[in-house]
C-alpha cells in the first residue's frame, strides 16, 4: 500500500455505529467484528476520497498526536489482509 | 462476556437474529435442518408481525439478520421485510436456494438494501444437485448466481457435503471458482432432523473425509486472496463437541414461521420445554424472561461430566439437541465429547460409516407426506 492509495470499505462490508454494544462494528457476509476505538477511528476515514497521508494528518490532528503513522499503516495492512479494505486508484 | 467464572453470565444482546420465514419448499433435501414435522406449521407469521419482530429485536441490539427457511422467496413479502431490516439498520443475509428468484426480484431487493445473499447448491453436477434435492433446480441456480455476481453482490456459495457428494468436491470448488465466488462454505452436514434420519446415508469414511481436507487445502493455497473456503469438519469425528450457537441464549434468537422463539433454530425437538411466541410476548421478555432461553444459560443446570469440567467455558457442554438425539437427555453431555458416558454412540456410528454395504433403511426425501408419516 502506498501514502497515495485512497482505502475505501470494500462494497458488500458495512462500518456502523451500534448503541447497545457502545462500539462501532463492521458487518459483512455472515459476520461481524466490534471494533476498538481507534480501528474505528481509522475504518471511519476509509472513504475512498482521502490517501492515508491524508488520514494520518487527519487523526493527528483529532487526538492532538504526533507519530501515528506506524501503527495506522500497520492497522490498514491487516484490514487489508482481511478483505475488508478495496484500495481506489488514485 | 468476561471470562470470570460466574454462575449466570451477564446475559448479552440477541445479536443475531434469524427469521426462518416459512417452511415451505420446493426442494426436498436429505440433510434438511427443518424439524421432521415441519408439515404440521401451517399459520405463518404475516408481513406486520415479522415486521414487529425485527422492530423489537433491533432495539435489544440484534443487528445480523438472516431470512431463511424452508425457502424465504415462496413469500412474496420478502422484499417488505428486507425494506424494513434496512431502515432499521439491520446487515440482512438472504438464504436460499435460488428457487423462486428472479431477475425482477433481485433488482427489487437490491433496492431496498438487502445486503448478501448465500446461495446453496446440493452438488456440481446437475444430476447429483437434482438426486440430492429431488428437483431439477442446477441449470436455475446456476443462472442465479450469474444475477447475483451481475448486481454487484458478493458472492457466497454453501454446499453441505456428505457421503453421496464429499467425493466431488474437487468439481464443488471448482464449480464455485468457475461461478466466481468470494467465500465458499463447505458445511459438513449436521446431524439433526432430516440428516439424522438419513446419518446412515450421510456420515462420510475416515478416508473420504481425509481426502476431501487435502483436495479442500490444496484449493485454499491456490485462492489466496481471490476465495475464502470454509470447511468444518463434521462433529462426529472430533472428540470435543462444537460450541453450539456461540452458547445457548448468549448470542442467537431463532423465529420459526409460526412466530415460536427458540435460541437455536433446531431447539424444536426438545421435551419438556416451551417455547415462547412472538404472537404472545414481546421480544425483550422472551430473550431476557422466558423459560425456554434461560434453560440452559450458564453452569446451573450442567451435569457431569459437564459440571466440574475445565473445558466448559470452551464449548458449554456441546449442542443440547445432539445430547438428546444420542443420549435422550437435553442436559446431558453432547455425546461427540469423549468424556461423555454416551460417547461409544457417536464411535459405533462412525464405525459403521467405514463400511461400505448400502443401509437398508430408505433414503427419506423432506416432503410433506415423509413430515407426517415420520413424526
Ligand atoms: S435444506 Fe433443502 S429442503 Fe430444507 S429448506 Fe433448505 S433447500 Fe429446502
Ligand atoms: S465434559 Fe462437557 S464441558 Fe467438558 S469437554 Fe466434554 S462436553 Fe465440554
């Protein structure tokens, strides 16, 4: 994955808020993951529109942190390792 | 759930919630899940209740909702109901058989929001798919899966194998790659209701099933990436039973079409409990009040070897159905667990599987007069 690929959800997966569990969660064929605070934070960010740069700057900024990039790209490689992310070609 | 011991766990939302819409279908599979007197269900729920059903569950938290059957497309207010599980924010799964889709149906359901379809075939051959479910149905599921691809869904194909079809499923696979499927199930049938009628006919060799393990990984290595196959091993041959339903009552709420509510949707069969009804309690007081779901939630009502066993909070005991099936008490150990004093049935059955004569009982087709006449 490059800086410059804008990471979307991959159609048919579904990010969702859920008020009886307090939690976001990701929906899919049969399944469902809830999700911690910050794979939430970042799985929200993943609209197609914004390249992970882009993404980094932007929960930099939300949570007044330096230094997130590491752990954001290591968070999409495993998205993406569970097919949950579909890279948009920038 | 934390993993402290407790005697009754906090009980969690019915997260998901399966609607079996109606029992009716056109197919007549051998290894069918619905109970043996699915015959005598007649007086479905109407497109209000279910609706009122989805409502009421929604708001204790369920949010994966799958409309099964028999086959859910014999109603026509299918696409009502999905309408309505999409307002409500629901992730719906369709189940079915194919049977009854059209091209006019699936835009519509695609429309209101229905999010996946699983679609089932019997076998890769069209006359084995048709001797499994007594219907000449491969040629219209294999259209079925080009619309479902050509509308952008993904693409889930099941097959439940058995003795008469684990030998193909090398042409399974690849039928499934061919039809360009993302996940693949391959669900060793269960023995309950009809398979158990037909476990004679059913329960594969030792030796097919090892031989299907290795066709089904060299497949996995070579989709990588492309295809995602699910394989279970069929109970009868591990020595711990499976965590029926994540737990009973933790997880599941199952709706029969005449409205009963049960934490699993083959708890049925079970003597002596009753079983809630939506027609006559709301959701809330099923899942958290009624007898039925409270039975067998937690450690109290566990037997030994169950009750002082280390590994209870690994799969609760097993499958309550199965522990009745083979040692005709619900709240025994599930007899797949080798410390259960019942266990030499599950071994006597599986010895039997590994020779090869043809059992003389029939194979019994899922039928209405086969419903009546075996219940
Ligand atoms: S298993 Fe076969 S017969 Fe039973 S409901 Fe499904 S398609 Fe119909
Ligand atoms: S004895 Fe009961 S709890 Fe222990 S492993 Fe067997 S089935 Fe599970």
């Amino acid at each position: 994955m490059s800086q410059a690929d804008r990471p979307s959800i991959r159609p048919g997966i579904r990010l969702q808020w859920e008020a009886v569990q307090n939690a976001y969660v990701l929906l899919y064929p049969e399944g469902m993951v809830k999700l911690n605070t910050s794979a939430a934070e970042i799985l929200r960010r993943c609209d197609g529109m914004r390249s992970v740069d882009e993404i980094v700057a932007d929960l930099e900024s939300a949570f007044n942190r330096n230094g997130l990039q590491g752990e954001i790209e290591h968070f999409l490689q495993l998205a993406r390792a569970q097919g949950w992310l579909s890279a948009a070609e920038s | 759930m934390s993993a402290a011991v407790t005697t009754s766990p906090a009980i969690g939302p019915p997260l998901w919630l399966l609607l079996e819409l109606t029992y009716r279908c056109p197919l007549q599979c051998v290894f069918c899940y619905n109970p043996i007197d699915f015959a005598k269900v007649e007086d479905e729920l109407t497109t209000e209740e279910w609706i009122r059903v989805l409502r009421e569950a929604r708001a204790l938290g369920s949010v994966q909702l799958g409309l099964s059957g028999g086959e859910p497309l014999m109603r026509d207010d299918v696409e009502a109901i999905a309408d309505e599980a999409h307002r409500l924010g629901y992730y719906t799964n369709l189940i079915t058989s194919g049977v009854g889709l059209t091209r006019e149906r699936l835009s519509e359901l695609k429309r209101v929001g229905l999010d996946h379809i699983q679609l089932s075939f019997q076998d890769s051959t069209r006359e084995m798919n048709d001797f499994l479910s007594h219907t000449r149905t491969f040629e219209l599921k294999k259209r079925c899966a080009e619309w479902i691809k050509e509308r952008g869904y993904p693409m889930v194909v099941n097959c439940v194998i058995h003795r008469l079809n684990i030998d193909h499923l090398d042409t399974i696979i690849d039928m499934a790659v061919r039809m360009g499927a993302d996940y693949l199930e391959l669900a060793n049938t269960q023995y309950y209701s009809w398979a158990h009628l037909n476990r004679e006919h059913l329960l594969p060799s030792r030796e097919q099933l090892q031989n299907a393990e290795r066709t089904m990984l060299a497949w996995r290595e070579r989709m990588k990436g492309k295809m995602k196959i699910f394989f279970v091993v069929p109970d009868y041959y591990e020595q711990r039973p499976k965590k029926c339903v994540n737990g009973w009552g933790t997880t599941l709420a199952t709706i029969a079409p005449d409205g009963t509510a049960m934490p699993c949707h083959t708890a049925r069969m079970l003597p002596g409990l009753s079983f809630p009804n939506v027609r006559e309690r709301s959701m809330r007081d099923i899942w958290f009040d009624s007898d039925a779901f409270n039975r067998f939630r937690g450690w109290g009502w566990m037997k030994e070897p169950c009750a002082s066993c280390e590994e209870r909070e690994k799969d609760f005991g097993g499958c309550r159905c199965q522990a009745y099936l083979l040692a005709h008490d619900a709240a025994a150990a599930d007899p797949v667990c080798s410390k259960s004093p019942h266990h030499r049935v599950v071994v006597s059955a599986v010895e039997r599987a590994q020779e090869t004569r043809v059992p003389e009982a029939p194979l019994v087709f899922r039928r209405p007069e086969n419903s009546r006449s075996y219940s």
